[in-house]
C-alpha cells in the first residue's frame, strides 16, 4: 500500500486534528520515517504530549511554541524508545517540569525468545533504539491516564519494540508505528518480535476504533480494514518463505534475495530483518526447524 501523495503538512506547525487534539511534525523525514514524526497535544488546559519525537531542539521550540495562554504541558508520553520518538522526552521534560511516562525501558518487554536471541548476541538492525531512555513512571498496560478534558487507557502492544504502547482516546487510538497508514510497520529482531506483533494486531481488531492517529504519516480513517491488511500482509509473507523453503533449507539472506525482488539496496537489511522475524515466528509455531541453535545466520527448512 503506497503512502498517499497529498500528506504532506508543513513541520513545526501545531495544526488541529479535531476538538482537543493537535499534531506537530517533526523535521525529520527519511525513509523510515516518511515526513516525519507526528507529536500529538491533548487537552484545552493541562496538555499531553504523545511522543515527543527526535532530539531537536527546532521541534522542542515547535512544541513550547504550540502552548497556547492557559496551557501547561502536565504529561509527557513516549509510545515507544525508538530514536524519532523519544530522544526529545528529557529536554522536554527539563524544560516545562513534567514527568515523562512511558512503558519501561528500551528493553522493557521484550520477548523471552528475544531476550534469547539478543543474549546470544544479536544486534539490532540499525533501526535507532534510544538505548540511556528510561521514563519517570512506567505504564501498566490497562491503566488510564486523565486531565481536565481528556482520558487515555494504555494498551501495550508488543511487536514493533517490546516497550510499544498505543493510547485508547475513546473512539480513536494513538498506535504510533504499530499501525500506519503509509507503510507496514517494520519488526525486526532482537527488539521486534512478529509473534507478539500479531498478537496486538488481534488485540487492537477486537474493538471498534473511529481513527487511528499514527507515529507516522495521515490518520487512518478504515481501522478495521488496515488491521485486515496488515494481517493478510504478514500472512502473505509467512506464505511466500514456506513456499521457498519448499525446495529445501535456506538462509535468511537467500530467501530476502527471493522473495524481495524488487527492494532497493537500501532497504535490503531492513527486509531480511523482517523475513527472521517471520522466520522466528514460525519455528515458535512449529513450522520451521533448524539444524543447529536459532540465529540469524542459520539454515532453515520446513517441519510441515
């Protein structure tokens, strides 16, 4: 699904979204990041930041800039520690004297196959994990945040990063780079798991959203459909890797090189990261075995 061409809003500029909500983006478009980082302001008097986004001190400037008089920012959110949210989260918080929340730390959640897998010395894939973050106070998943005017229940959804929280705001809910709208979102181990990222897709289709304010790119207007994508997605993916491994054992470098015809060099690290994580994902399901231990640089082949 291609990222629609008229999301194009200028950075640094507070803009309202609907009643009580606002959006900045941060200056920080890539690749991985489309635009930029969309920073969230809730609330008509005590406001909360969700995600403050990439350290900047032009976005920092944006975001104090964006307090209206009246307003005071009482709440710092981060959805999750990757470097385009969570960097600003301290200077933020130094500079208006509010607490930072967040779920845990930058390995808070993760995985026990993760845990495995990094403890055996798996590195990230170069996706910028804010490694010195660590919030005021840690969220549980199911508590409710308040202010004046306004209510957020944290839903923890592991998949993106083990610390990955979305932000239930009635009808609408912050996923932050859990769901977009431009793009899938990327799960790359050891901070990514595939297995719980599936599960919070489940989670999330369970109950009937309005919107989706996501990390990333334009609200998604079909909720409900774009968890449906997602899922048939990866279900895809799942099915193209047995396909392959059909013809017999095969590396994670060999079945990228098969199944991802057409991903621009660039981009080529990031999708064998997301072909282990299916791969990880299927030997936990018992569909996929390895000769020696799981490891990114093994050879896999089909159980059934």
């Amino acid at each position: 699904m291609q990222a629609p061409d008229d999301f194009n809003p200028p950075a640094g500029i507070a803009e309202t979204l609907e009643p009580g909500l606002r959006r900045i983006l941060a200056p920080n478009p890539s690749p991985m990041t489309y635009r930029g980082t969309n920073t969230y302001l809730i609330g008509a008097t005590d406001v909360a930041v969700i995600d403050p986004g990439p350290a900047s001190e032009a976005h920092l400037q944006a975001i104090l800039t964006a307090l209206e008089p009246g307003q005071r920012i009482s709440h710092i959110l981060v959805s999750h520690s990757h470097l385009d949210h969570s960097p600003l989260a301290r200077p933020l918080a130094e500079a208006i004297g509010a607490p930072v929340y967040a779920f845990g730390d930058a390995i808070a959640g993760r995985s026990a196959v993760m845990t495995s897998l990094a403890d055996a010395g798996l590195a990230g894939g170069g996706e910028g994990i804010d490694i010195g973050f660590a919030p005021d106070i840690c969220l549980r998943d199911g508590e409710t945040l308040t202010g004046p005017d306004w209510q957020l229940e944290v839903i923890h959804t592991p998949g993106h990063l083990g610390n990955h929280i979305a932000l239930a705001w009635g009808d609408a809910c912050f996923t932050a780079d859990h769901v977009m709208g431009w793009a899938s979102s990327l799960v790359s181990p050891p901070d990514g798991d595939l297995t719980d990222f599936m599960g919070s897709c489940r989670r999330l289709a369970a109950r009937d959203w309005r919107v989706f304010y996501p990390g990333h790119g334009a609200p998604v207007t079909a909720p409900a459909a774009r968890l449906a994508w997602l899922t048939e997605h990866r279900t895809g993916r799942e099915a193209a890797i047995l396909a392959e491994l059909t013809a017999g054992p095969a590396s994670v470098t060999e079945l990228t090189a098969r199944i991802y015809t057409e991903t621009p060099p660039s981009l080529r690290i990031a999708a064998e990261r997301n072909v282990f994580a299916h791969l990880v994902d299927l030997a936990g399901k018992s569909r996929v075995a390895t000769d020696g231990p799981l490891s990114f640089g093994a050879r896999f082949r089909t159980l059934r």
